[in-house]
C-alpha cells in the first residue's frame, strides 16, 4: 500500500477528516493509528511510489510523536514532515528534528496550503 502521504493520529475522527479533505484535494493518503503501525507502513512502501510526506499528532499511544519523528528521520532524513498539536508548547520537543509544527485546530485551507508547500520543498522546516 502507497500514497503520497501517511497521516498519523489515534484520533478516528481527527484522521477521517484530514483525510477526506486531502482526498477530495487529489492527494492519495494512507493513515496509521500509531507511530508504531507508520513506520510499519513505512517500510512498506516502495521507491516507485514513496510516502512523500509525513503529518503527524503528538500525542499517541505507544511512541509518541517527538520518539516517532526521531526514529522517521534515522530511516528518511529528508522526509517532510508536519506536526499537529493542541499543545503549544510541544513544539519544544521536536527541536533539531526539521519539523513544521501547526497547532490544532488547522483549518481545512491551510492545511491544503501548507501540505502544497511542503510537498514543494526537499525538507520540512521549523516554524
């Protein structure tokens, strides 16, 4: 299973809704419920069709999201990836990880406008 985004949330209903609003944007999405169940699909995927970008809750059940994001770029250093939290001061936790951190909630435009620039950039910056 490939796509060009692996969104990662515990959160039911948080992921079917990001996902509807990047599906119906033309993006294929794929959603794990974990940072475990993510890097498992992960080494799933394919170089013909790789995930080209990670979004990601902080907190989750099992890894958290700053264990995830640090075990991501050991495998795929120059992964895009973008941080989703309702804590602000969370973002402390991704320092030195080249992340883009957003809190919650991200309208549904600008999460469509920021996965676009992502998606054009060879890596994620810290915001």
């Amino acid at each position: 299973m490939t796509a060009d985004i692996l969104l990662v949330d515990d959160n039911a209903i948080q992921a079917a809704t990001r996902k509807a609003i990047l599906t119906r944007s033309g993006r294929s999405v794929m959603v794990a419920c974990s940072g475990d169940q993510a890097l498992q699909m992960l080494a799933g995927t394919t170089p013909a069709r790789p995930v080209r970008l990670v979004i990601t809750d902080h907190l989750m059940p099992g890894i958290q999201g700053p264990e995830f994001v640090a075990e991501l770029r050991r495998l795929f250093p120059r992964m895009p990836v973008l941080v989703l939290s309702g804590l602000a001061d969370a973002e402390e936790a991704y320092e030195g990880l080249e992340v883009t951190f957003r809190l919650k909630p991200l309208p549904p435009d600008d999460l469509l406008d920021l996965v676009r620039t992502l998606l054009m950039e060879p890596i994620a910056k810290t915001a």
